[in-house]
C-alpha cells in the first residue's frame, strides 16, 4: 500500500531501465515503459539471492573459504548487488530518457552522457565513495576502528565495490575519480544515501570489523573476488529480462516490491537452465556403459582411490588405448565423490571437438540426470547445425531489448544474448562443455566476462587432450590456469600419448605448489603411465606404471622417403592395390600442392580428398564427416577401397580414423607418433571391417616418412634446401635431425616399449649436446623465442594471486570479440566472411542457413598474405551489404568476401581457399 512516506522518497524519481532508445539525448519519451532504479537494483540482488540457493555447493565453498555463515554470505553479497547499477543515479545517465512530467527528474547542470569513458559502471565509484562509510557502520553494527585500520577496511570494502560495479564484464577504470563529478548534481547524491539507507533493513547485511581489517581475509576475499564478479555479471543480465522483471513505474514500499522480485528470480533463474539440480549417476563400469573389456588403463581409472578433493591426473599410453573412455570415468567417479559437478573437455582443435561431442554425448546422459525428466545441458563450443541437431541449449528467455543507451554502452540483456548465443561461450556454463582448449585458457586473460568463465570451471573436471602439443606460451597459460583450478576446488586429467618427463614433472609441480607442498621428483620412466597428485593422500604423488592393450601394442615400420616423384608412385600403387591412403603434410600449400599432383593422375580424381584449414565452416564440417565415412571404425571395403586423404595436421589430432597406408612429412617425433596412431588404428578382418581383439589381417603396418636425405654432418640447409615450409613451421631442424637419426637407428616405432626412448632422445636436457653445430644456431633462435613466448604469455595472463578483481590485475583489458589468443603466433589470422550475390543485386552469406548462415560460411586465413590482398566488395553491392549488416551485427566487426568477383584468390567446396 503506498503511502505519503513512501511517495516522497526522492530515489522514486529514477529509472533505471527503459524499453527503447531515445534518438538524441535529451529527447522526451515519458510515454514509453520504464523501470524505476531502485527497483532494477533489487531485482538484481534477488537473482544474486536465488543463485546462491540454487547453487548450494558454490556458496557453501565461498562462505566457508571466507569463514562466514552462508546467511551471511548471501545477505552480504546480495546487498552489494543492490549497489550495482548505483552509477544511474547520475543526472548525466537519467538525460537519456527525459520526462514531460514531474514523475521522473530532469537534469538541469551536467555534462552528457559518455557511454564510452564515463559509463554508468564506473560513474558507480563516485557514489560508493559517498556511501562507504554509512556501510561500514552498518556492517560492522558501529564498531571503532582506528585511522590505520580504516583504510584497510576501505579497501576490503572496495574489493566487494569492484565485484558488482564491474558487472559488465571487465573491472572498472578507477582513475581520476573527481572527473565524474561534472555529470552529477547534488540531489543525486541524497537520492544515493537514501536509497542505501532503506534498503539495508532488507538485507541485514553482517560481518565483524575483525574480519575487514584482517590482511588475511582481505586476501582471500580477492582470491573469490573472480567468483562474485561473474556472479554480479550473470544476476545483472538475468535480473535485466523484462519477461520476468516487467517494468514498474508505480511507486510501492521496497519491502514489497522485494518480495515480488524474489518470485520472478526464481522463475527467471529456472527459465536459464543454470545451475538445475543435477544428479550423479552411481558409477558401473566400463563392461556396461561401453559393452567391451576395460583396458589396462581403463581398468586402472575404475579402480584407483579418490575423494571429494582436487585432483590432478596425467594419462599416458599409446593411441587408441581408450584414454577417452579412462577419463570419462575418472571423472564420473570424481562427480560421485563430491569433487565435482560436471566437465569441459578441451581439445586442440575445432574438428577434433566436434568429433568428441557425438562420443561424449552418446555417455553423458549415463554420468548425470536432471530432475522431473529433464536433460542436463551439454554444449559443444563448435559446430553450429549439430549444435541445435544434437542437444538441447541453456539459454536465458528473452524479450524485449532494453534501451542501447549508447553504442559503448551495451545493455544487460544485449550482452546477455550475445553472449549466450556464442555457443563457445555458453560450454563453460553448461554442466557438460565440449570445445577447444582455448575457450578455458581464456579464464586467466584479461579479457570481457573472464570472470564468467571461471565461474563456469567452478567444481568441474577440466580434461584436456594431446596436452603435450602446448608449446610455451600455451603451456604459461595452462600453468597459471591448473594453479586457479585448484585453488577454486577444481580437478583435471590431461591425456597424452607423447609427453616429454620435463613437462610431465613441470605439470606436477604446478599441482603441488598450488597446494603449498614442495615440489618432488618424477621417478617412473615406464610407458604407460598414469600419474595422480591428490594431496589429501599421505603420499600425494603417485607413479601408476601399467601394461597395454595388446592389440595397440604394435611395431609399425618406418621407411624414409627423399624424393616427391617416389612419394606420388607410393600413393599410386597402394590405390591400385585397393587400399586408402593419408598423406599428412605439414602446411596448406603443401597439401594443395599434392593434392593437384595427385589427382591429376589418379584414374577417379574424385577418390582423392583434401581436408585443411582454409574451408568454411561449413565445408570444414562436411569433409571431416566424409573423412570419418571413408576412414573411421565403421567403414569397411567398399568405402575404403582406393581412396587418398591429403591432410594437414588436423589428421592426427584425436580423429578416430585409421588409413592402411600412410605418409608423413618429416615433423617432431612426438607428432609423427600420433600421426603413427592412425595407420592400422582399428583392428580388421578379411572384409575390412572393424572387429575388436582380433589379429589385423592387414600387412605389417609401414610409415612413410617423406624427409630430406640423411647426412650425419649436414649443412645448415639441410633442411630447408627441400622443406622449406617444414622449417617454417617446426623452426628446429635441429630436433627433426635427432628424430631422423633415432629412427633410422630402431627402423620402426615400437608402442610401447621404446615410446620413452624415442621422444627423450629428442626432448631431454641431454639430447641438446648431440645436435650438430651447423644447426644449433637456430636451436638457439628457437630457444629465445621460446622464452619470448613464456615472457609474454606471463605478461598477459591477470595476476589474479596478487590482486583481486580490479583493474590492477592486468596492464589491459579488452574486449571480448578483440583477438587475445591463448596460441602464440607470429603470423596474424583473420576471420572472413564469404559472401554470394543473390538476384537483384543482393548478398547473402555463402552457406544457405537461417540460424548459422555467417558462423558456416567463415574461414580463418593470414591477414598480411591473404586477407588483406582480398578484393573489395564492389560498389554497386555496398548497399547490399550495409542491409546485411544491419541483420547481422557482428558481420561489421569481421572480413567480408566475394570470392566471384576477386581475380586473384578463389574457393570452392573441394579445394577451399588459394590463389
């Protein structure tokens, strides 16, 4: 019931939301719907009050973490949300939407608005400074505190500010804070201290000055800081769905507007798929949810101890020896002891997650239930179509769009669907996410809505496949990433057929120091291995030496290959013998070279396959799948017969594919390994068809490796007078030297007996010694970018163990569509976008797809080689782009191209992109 008291109460003249855009500030639009502020402020902090209920097992981590009850957790932080969107206040935001009534204030002497430097998530500073002292009081219910201890206090208190002022997604610009005061008048500020003071008998919020002024609770307040920023990020855009929060311009008493506000929270919350209640399935076997015998490490993963705390596991064996299947049940058994409450499985590359997804979902269902019949959201982070085909999406209702206050100034509910729509994104929030490892890294960069993907990893299992493939500023980053994971609850298992002991006992020790206990030496050199670091065992490291599989147990040969002509007669006789070929190359050109070459002289061109990485999308998704036909477990005779796959190394990374001859250019050991894992990678019979523990009725497995001629004294050309791309690429001939020489000294790879000899004889400390002098130069060029790598990876990543979230953390941030890449690289890529003329002079996207259209039809390509030498689009065709534009938002910020209309670069579906 309203009444005269509540009628006055000059914040009532706020709002804080409205439904559309005003044409210029200062235009007049009283007739259209709006929010009041104070009442957007509390639906915010009543979605903060349903997360906490709804996710039980983070709130009682973060209370306990912060020795408070978890009422005082939740009353604490819940009032703080109410404060996040105190920047509104300002006369400056409130001249966008004006009124011709005396209903709302008209600003009468302050700057205008400047969504871009002084947005209303940093114009919030000013206020808390004017506030903070009447929440100190309350909080610590009028305790002293001396003038040394006030300012730690104050910054305690800053650290909680900075969580839900930042709510956009980066921490605000805290400098220069007296500028803010030219775009705010004085009834703004009582407005402010008002409206705190009537809201905080709703929260009660509590917390003893002993706390506050702890240095060492101030410091494990900025550890969980990145927590209750994504959570301030995630109650902002849910509290901002107007389908659930309708817009109120009646003025009734907090009191009860915050009790309809918890109703429509829930409801809200509920709608998100976000954290539902999920069940742990108890843990069979791998006997019943595959049908076959576990492998030695698979038998290993269903029996070794663990418990409800964080947990790191590295898995080595041969290809093919079900490390997938080993991991999944690892971490079904982590779920079912409370460590964990669901997993991202991060992969090299964008095909090889595609293809774990359909593996992952035919399990998942079988690890974790939902309730009243539902689903567990599961999330591939590529792969469009089979992303709306194959699962169900965790998305947020939407409605109407609030009002784009100012083009640098994006709306909740904007960013909101933005942000959910990439589905990239959305796999760190799904209980169950599958993508690049890439989108995890990103966690520790400096990046817009970082926090968001933290909170996503929050108590999940993070496996990572082909670990070994990080080179050093990936590595950096996956170090400092471990570090965060376990110092948020989290556990990880990382999967490796070809790691070196150096990076073995380097990911231990991130695992042990995390933990506080000192680093200890490696001492297994056996192949397989599993190694487990959980430190609530007495022995905190353990070395798991096991046996494997017989069947993947194997001897392939290894031949040496000089010339290309020889390589071309290999191919050509093996068709005409009716088995399939790959021939895995080291770059494109490469592999379009040979594939031209090729197919010129085979008798059916079109036997002859091109898979890469300059297709779109769609094109990408489509040969991968006929790849996986022709290639995979389930093809047999009739599909394999004659058919060559040139690949580049997409090909070795986790496709579950095998060839009955293969070829490889000269690459890392550890590369030619897996490459190795792919020829004769399924047991078959005489028909050619898959058959699981049989003898292969197939020849002896031989590798072709196409390499330079073997010079025990070779020239600093040695490689690059005939592997100019490979030197390029791999930039140590000096290594590809050492892996020759051991190759031709055992004449086969041996899996996996001689495993640890053949990738020590190139990576150990030793093995340096024994490159020869006329490429150790460039062993040293190598080495100093490595550590430029390392550099600048440390240099990028926030410093999140020394400061909260805040814009100390990191030189920089930037936004979320901007290129931070978790992979080092000299060369710049650029995303296009590729382009078709339509009837009538029109545009449209290459692949015909409503949902997907532009994600299908995009191709990664160098900026400075290819993309930037691209045609323009003509300019009788502007106009049909700028309307492509305005329905696709995002299209402005990428690459666009014509292919029809550039006479120096093509595309088609068979080649992909070249000149």
């Amino acid at each position: 019931m309203l009444n005269e008291q509540t009628a006055s109460k000059n914040y009532f003249k706020y709002w804080g939301k409205a439904q559309h855009k005003p044409n210029q500030i200062g235009t007049h639009y009283s007739l259209l719907p709006y929010h009041l502020l104070p009442y957007h402020c509390l639906d915010v902090a009543a979605v903060g009050k349903a997360v906490f209920s709804a996710n039980q097992a983070l709130t009682r981590d973060l209370a306990h973490f912060l020795e408070l009850t978890e009422e005082q957790l939740t009353n604490l932080f819940c009032f703080m949300l109410a404060l996040h969107d105190l920047g509104k206040f300002s006369s400056s935001f409130q001249k966008l939407y004006l009124s011709n009534t005396d209903d709302l204030y008209n600003p009468v002497d302050c700057a205008d608005y400047d969504g871009k430097n002084f947005r209303h998530d940093r114009m919030g500073l000013y206020f808390w400074t004017i506030i903070q002292d009447e929440v100190l009081m309350v909080l610590t219910q009028g305790e002293d505190v001396d003038s040394r201890g006030l300012m730690r206090v104050q910054d305690t208190l800053m650290i909680l500010a900075d969580c839900v002022l930042g709510h956009h997604g980066q921490p605000i610009n805290k400098n220069d804070p007296n500028a803010i005061k030219a775009f705010v008048e004085e009834h703004n500020e009582q407005a402010v201290i008002a409206f705190v003071k009537d809201i905080l008998p709703i929260f009660n919020p509590q917390i003893a000055l002993e706390k506050l002024a702890s240095k060492d609770w101030q410091k494990r307040l900025k550890q969980v800081s990145w927590h209750l920023a994504g959570i301030a990020v995630v109650t902002d855009w849910i509290g901002s769905d107007s389908n659930f929060f309708h817009y109120q311009t009646e003025k009734i008493p907090l009191s009860e507007y915050w009790s309809m506000a918890q109703a429509a929270a829930q409801r809200a919350l509920e709608a998100t798929d976000l954290w539902q209640p999920l069940n742990v399935q108890p843990f069979s076997s791998i006997q019943k949810y595959y049908g076959f015998s576990p492998t030695p490490l698979q038998d290993w993963a269903e029996t070794v101890v663990v418990d409800k705390t964080s947990q790191l596991f590295i898995l080595e064996d041969v290809t093919g020896a079900g490390k997938t299947e080993a991991a999944l049940a690892l971490t079904h058994r982590l779920m079912a002891a409370g460590a964990a409450e669901g997993f991202y499985f991060g992969l090299p590359t964008m095909a090889t997650s595609n293809a774990m997804f359909s593996r992952v979902a035919k399990h998942y269902q079988q690890m974790l239930s939902g309730n009243e019949g539902k689903k567990p959201s599961i999330v591939l982070a590529h792969g469009a179509r089979e992303m709306s085909d194959l699962f169900r999406e965790a998305v947020l209702a939407t409605g109407i769009t609030d009002s784009d206050y100012n083009q640098a100034d994006q709306t909740a509910t904007a960013q909101c669907n933005h942000w959910l729509a990439d589905s990239r994104k959305k796999a760190l929030l799904a209980p169950v996410g599958v993508g690049t490892i890439d989108q995890a890294l990103l966690a520790v960069l400096p990046r817009r809505h970082q926090s968001l993907r933290l909170l996503g990893l929050n108590r999940k299992v993070l496996i990572f496949d082909e670990v070994h493939a990080a080179d050093e500023f990936m590595f950096e980053l996956l170090e400092s990433l471990l570090a965060l994971h376990f110092h948020q609850g989290g556990s990880a298992i990382l999967l490796t057929a070809t790691l070196a002991k150096k990076q073995r006992q380097r990911l231990v020790d991130i695992w042990l120091t995390a933990g506080g206990l000192p680093k200890q030496a490696l001492q297994q050199e056996a192949f397989p291995l599993a190694t487990q670091v959980a430190l609530s065992q007495e022995q905190p490291l353990q070395e798991y030496s096991l046996e494997s599989r017989a069947d993947v147990s194997r001897e392939v040969v290894v031949k040496l290959i000089n010339d290309l002509e020889t390589v071309i007669e290999t191919v050509l006789n093996a068709v005409a013998k009716g088995e399939c070929v790959v021939w895995v190359r080291n770059t494109v050109n490469d592999a379009l070279d040979a594939y031209q070459l090729l197919s010129e002289r085979m008798d059916n061109p079109k036997d002859c396959l091109l898979f890469h990485s300059r297709f779109v999308l769609q094109d990408r998704k489509e040969i991968e799948a006929r790849v996986l036909a022709i290639f995979g477990k389930k093809s047999g005779e009739l599909e394999r017969r004659g058919k060559v796959l040139i690949a580049t190394q997409v090909f070795q990374e986790s496709l579950d594919a095998d060839a009955d001859l293969m070829i490889s250019d000269i690459c890392p050991i550890d590369d030619l390994i897996q490459r190795a894992g792919r020829l004769h990678r399924h047991t078959r019979n005489s028909s050619k068809a898959y058959e699981r523990n049989i003898k292969d009725t197939r020849l002896a497995p031989v590798l072709f490796v196409h390499a330079p001629e073997w010079d025990a004294n070779p020239a600093s050309d040695w490689l690059s007078k005939g592997f100019q791309h490979t030197e390029y690429i791999y930039r140590s001939p000096g290594r590809l030297w050492l892996g020759q020489r051991e190759l031709m000294k055992l004449g086969a790879i041996r899996m996996p007996e001689e495993a640890r000899q053949l990738i020590e004889s190139v990576y150990s400390d030793s093995s340096y010694e024994q490159i020869p002098d006329t490429l150790k130069h460039k062993e040293h060029q190598l080495l100093g970018e490595q550590l430029n790598k390392a550099a600048k990876a440390k240099s990028s990543v926030i410093k999140w163990q020394r400061h909260g979230y805040s814009a100390k953390s990191a030189d920089g941030w930037y936004e979320d569509n901007s290129d931070i890449s978790t992979r080092y690289s000299e060369i710049e890529t650029v995303e296009v976008v590729l382009l078709k003329q339509t009837e009538a002079n029109g545009l449209a996207f290459w692949v015909d797809d409503v949902r997907f259209g532009l994600p299908l039809s995009t191709v990664k390509l160098s900026k400075n080689k290819y993309a930037d030498k691209l045609a323009k689009i003509p300019a009788h065709l502007e106009h049909a782009l700028e309307q492509l534009q305005k329905q696709h938002k995002h299209l402005k910020y990428l690459k666009v191209w014509l292919p029809e209309t550039d006479p120096t670069f093509t595309y088609d579906a068979v080649v992909g992109f070249s000149e």
